[in-house]
C-alpha cells in the first residue's frame, strides 16, 4: 500500500470514529450542549481538556519554533506551560464553584451588568475567531501535503468534519471525541520522536536523546554538533541566542496569563461535577499535556538537524558541500509541491545554498569567497514536524500516524473554541440579553446554526491567516491576556471591583491589543512601514504586547472602579463565597 492510501485509510478511520463518538454523544439538552451535563469523569476532563489545549500550534507549530529559533523558541514552551498551572491554581476551581455555563455569564453575573456580559462575549469573539484561524491553517497545511489536494479543498473537509461532531455533539459529544484525539494525537507525536531519537542517539526517550551524543561520531553531543553545523551557515548557535530580554519576558507573560484567559479552555471546568474534580482534572490535563511539552525540545533539535544534515552535504564552501537540486530526496519533491518549501537558484550552481543572508559579515564572506548570491532554500517552519519522519526515513505507518495526529490536534481545538462562539452567541447574548424567553430548544438550534456560522468564517480565516500557525495563536493569547483575564482574576480575587471598572478594562485591553496587532501585522489593511522592530513600542513585538495591554486592563480597571460606586453588597458577598471553599461546595451542590 503506498502512503497516499495508506494515509486515506488512517487520517479516514480517525475521522470515522470522530463522527460515531458525536453521533453516540449527540447532546439532547442545553446543558449537555454547553457544559456536557457536568458528569464528566475528571480523568476523561483531563484528556479532553489536554487535548482542547494541545492545538495545531502545539502539534504542528510549537516545535518547529523551537527548531528554527533554538533557545529563544522556549519562549512559547514556558508561556504555554506555565499558564496552564496558573490557569489550574488561579481560575479553574473558583469559576466551578460559580457554576455557570460561559465565562461571559460569569463576568455578567459577577459585574451585575448585562453590558459587562455583552463586551466579554465581543472579547471571547475576538480571541476564538483568532485562535480558530490558526487551527484551521493547521488542516489546510496537513491536506496539502498528505492528501495530496490544495488547501482550498483541505480546508473544506476539515470543516465539515467539525461541523459534523461539533454542531451536532455539542460539548458533550466533543468531550468524548477529544478523548479519542488525545490517543490518536499523542501517539502520532511520541512514535516518531522515539524512532529518531534512537536513529540518531540510541535513547528511546527523546528527552534524553536531546543531551546524548550521536551514534555516528559518539564524540558528538547532539546539540554541540548541532551549534557548530548551524553556526558554520551564519546562523546564531542553536543553545543560544541574543535576544531582547524585555520582549522575551512579555511573550512568555503573555501566552502564561492569555492561557488563563483562554474561554474554550476554562469552559472545561464547567464540565466535571464538583469543585475538587475541578482541581482533579487540572492536574491529570497537566500530566497528559506534558507528554507532548516535555518531547518538543527533542523534536525541534531532532527536525533541524535532519533538515540542515540532509542539505549540508559536506564543507561550507566546497565544491560538493552542498545538495544537488537535481538530486534532492523524494520527501523535498513531495513538499515542494505545496509550495511550503521553495528553491530559488540565485547563483546558478544547481545547489541548494541554505544559510543566513541575513547576518552581514557571513553574507559578505560568501558571496566574495564562494560565490553565493543569498540564502536560496525558503521552509516554512510549520511543516518541520510533519516532515521529519519523511526527512528521517521513517516507515509511511509512522508518516500517516503524524498527519492523522496533525489532525486531530488542529480539530479538538477548532472544535471547543467553535462551541464556545456558539455559547456565546445563543447563551449569552439570545438568551442572556436580547431574548430571554426563549425555549431550551429554540437556544439549542440557536446554538447549532451559529456554530455552522462559526464554521464557515473559521475556514474562511484558515484560507487566510495573518501568520503561521504559532503566531496566529500567540496573537490570541495575547488578546485574552488583555481583555478577560484581568476582570477574571479581579472577579475572584477584589471585592471592590466594580462593573464600570471591569467594562472599561476590558475595551482598553482589547482595542489597544487588537489595534497594535493590525497595525503591525497588516491583518486587515497592507503592513505599513511600521512593521519595523525598531518602531515596537518599547521593543514589544505583536505576539508579546498582550502583556502591555494586560497591565492597561488592570491600570484603567483599577482607576474607573475607584472614582464610581463600589459593587452592591451582595455581590461583594457573593465573591467571598466563591474564593473561601465552605467544604468545597457540597453544601450547596456546586
């Protein structure tokens, strides 16, 4: 069987049971629909929750990162990480004890104000439709490629894949659906990893293989040799990087605390029957999200030193140091087709000359010494992991295992983050504010047709994203770091935070962020001459200013909240019963 049908009958029997789990789970209720019917068993919640959290950017993205950026890369590894533990500490057990559907029934509840409730769902709109978007990149880029169709066509299959589990299923049909995208996921990542690291270092765990020597020169630690290849082409040394430290500091601020703000991630917790199986679940997502985390180094290191050995065919600078273009391997064909890996002779010489034209002084050395006219292989970073077992010759079982994982990891998000667009829309704003008499089952079917809404602009943004996969996320991180986050955290921790502090942090946090993101990134309008780091506003780059515009959330919150009315007396007391535990909510069922 040859591996375009091997990958049909793979990517295929994943997708099967996709639709049967949602067809089985059908959700019949509201509240099945939303929150599963809150009788979700905290290991399952741990594993869907893990794999809800582990999108396309974790899968496909997060270690490609690290293998173009090297040290630096950790910045995404950190952030990710980091919030998760913040998110299970900080937020997931006192939004359980709430016991409402969506956080923005939460803000509104909390802030006593129907307007509060109607920015947080314009906030949560703003995030999941930008999140999506990376997801569904992640699908285009994974059916080029192993299907063999344009991304056009991708995109559409992906999205009628998630339209069918999750307008259908609901949350309690997408529950169980990414509980089986958790296996499949973290299988395909894992396998591949193991059989490079043992292909290249003889360690089965390739944590351990990323600080083993090679088992071609024993002389070699992995990453040494690594530094030395990478460094010999004028890039900077792999372990190490010189980075500005104020903007590091607020990416990795920005993806902890965005983390914490992620709707389609705390809505998990909504999920579980008690308080203590909101902690429960926290903890088991934790162990199950760090099988993926803890194995990225390796396969970012792994990836970039098949890539850079597989071109790099002898001497910098010889005669036949470099790969013959007309000799290059079967898997550089394959992904040339998607035009995700581009060839541009620039000097003539049918070899590929992969190296950093950006740095001056080795530039200059090239072209004088050697010839070479500028860097002439362009990857993309997003296929790096796809395209490693190919790279590495691994058996086409592995290679169709890896996309059905890609797969699945950009599904299990798109699919939360479609229920939550849904939630909001047919929960919070039909329901909560311009049509509160509606019936259960007129909400249900409202919830179902914006979700189909929701679909199709998620797909027309995947067509369309302003950026590769990681940066699009990080983008959304960024936003939820700025708008919900603060009156979030504020909410369970501040008595005194009122709902005229609340709506103006979260306008603040969301306009500054969304307008630097577009104003940079050229998301709606042509970049403009200021997408110059030198014009960052101090030195904070589009995927970190999320953090700057937290700390403005918090500034004007703080500010408004001091100059108005204190909050009413009952929702003072209703803040000190979700933060003091009174027997973890038995009493009250919670």
């Amino acid at each position: 069987m040859d591996l375009k049908t091997l990958t049909y009958v793979v990517v295929g029997a994943s997708f099967a049971l996709y639709i049967a789990i949602a067809i089985w789970a059908k959700a019949s209720s509201t509240g099945e629909f939303y929150v599963a019917g809150k009788g979700i068993h905290p290991i399952v919640n741990g594993m869907a929750t893990a794999a809800d959290w582990m999108s396309a950017a974790s899968f496909i993205s997060m270690a490609g990162l690290i293998a173009f950026m090297g040290y630096q890369g950790g910045q995404y590894l950190m952030g990710w990480t980091g919030g998760y533990v913040l998110l299970a500490l900080l937020l997931a057990p006192y939004l359980r004890k709430f016991g409402k559907f969506t956080v923005p029934e939460f803000i509104g509840d909390r802030y006593y104000s129907q307007l509060a409730r109607v920015v947080a769902v314009v906030c949560l709109i703003f995030i999941s439709f930008t999140y999506v978007a990376g997801q569904m990149r992640g699908v285009g880029i994974v059916f080029s490629r192993f299907l063999e169709v344009d991304i056009t066509t991708g995109l559409l299959v992906g999205m009628g894949i998630v339209f069918l589990y999750a307008v259908m299923g609901g949350m309690k049909g997408v529950t169980y659906t990414q509980v089986a995208q958790y296996v499949v996921l973290i299988f395909a990542y894992t396998v591949p990893a193991v059989f490079i690291s043992i292909q290249l270092t003889g360690h089965v765990f390739p944590q351990l293989g990323l600080g083993a020597t090679l088992v071609d020169d024993p002389s070699q630690h992995l990453l040494g040799k690594l530094d030395g290849i990478v460094q010999e082409l004028g890039f900077a040394a792999y372990t190490s990087a010189k980075v500005n430290t104020f903007n590091m500091f607020c990416i990795t601020l920005a993806l902890m605390v965005g983390t914490a703000g992620l709707p389609h991630v705390i809505v998990r917790f909504f999920t579980v029957p008690r308080v203590r199986d909101a902690r429960s679940s926290a903890g088991w997502a934790l162990v199950f999200i760090a099988l993926l985390y803890t194995t990225a180094p390796a396969v970012g290191a792994l990836a970039r030193y098949n890539l850079v050995s597989t071109i790099q065919t002898g001497p910098v600078g010889s005669v036949d140091g470099n790969l013959k273009y007309d000799e290059r391997p079967g898997w550089f064909k394959r992904w040339e087709q998607t035009h995700l890996i581009k060839f541009d002779d620039k000097n003539g010489d049918g070899r590929i000359q992969y190296y950093d034209d950006k740095n001056a002084s080795f530039e200059q050395k090239a072209e004088q010494e050697w010839g070479w006219k500028g860097n002439e292989l362009t990857v993309d970073r997003d296929i790096l992991v796809l395209a490693n077992p190919e790279i590495a010759h691994l058996p086409d079982w592995v290679i169709a295992l890896v996309a059905a994982g890609a797969i699945a990891a950009a599904l299990s998000t798109a699919a939360g983050l479609l229920l939550v667009i849904s939630s909001a829309i047919s929960h919070d704003l039909l329901k909560g504010t311009f049509a509160k008499d509606i019936s259960e089952k007129s909400e249900l079917l409202a919830g179902r047709i914006a979700a189909a809404g929701a679909v199709l602009i998620a797909g027309y943004l995947g067509y369309k994203p302003p950026g590769f996969v990681a940066q699009v996320v990080a983008f959304a991180f960024g936003l939820a770091a700025a708008s919900l986050f603060p009156v979030i955290i504020m909410g369970i921790f501040s008595k005194r935070m009122n709902k005229w502090g609340a709506i103006a942090g979260m306008l603040t946090g969301l306009v500054f962020t969304m307008g630097y993101i577009i104003y940079f990134k050229g998301v709606f309008i042509a970049p403009m001459a200021a997408n110059v780091k030198e014009n960052w506003l101090f030195g904070v780059s589009p995927e970190g200013i999320g953090a700057i515009g937290m700390v403005l959330n918090f500034i004007v919150a703080w500010i408004v909240s001091t100059v108005t009315q204190p909050p009413p007396e009952h929702i003072q007391h209703l803040v000190e019963d979700i933060r003091i535990p009174r027997g973890a909510g038995v009493a009250t069922g919670h």
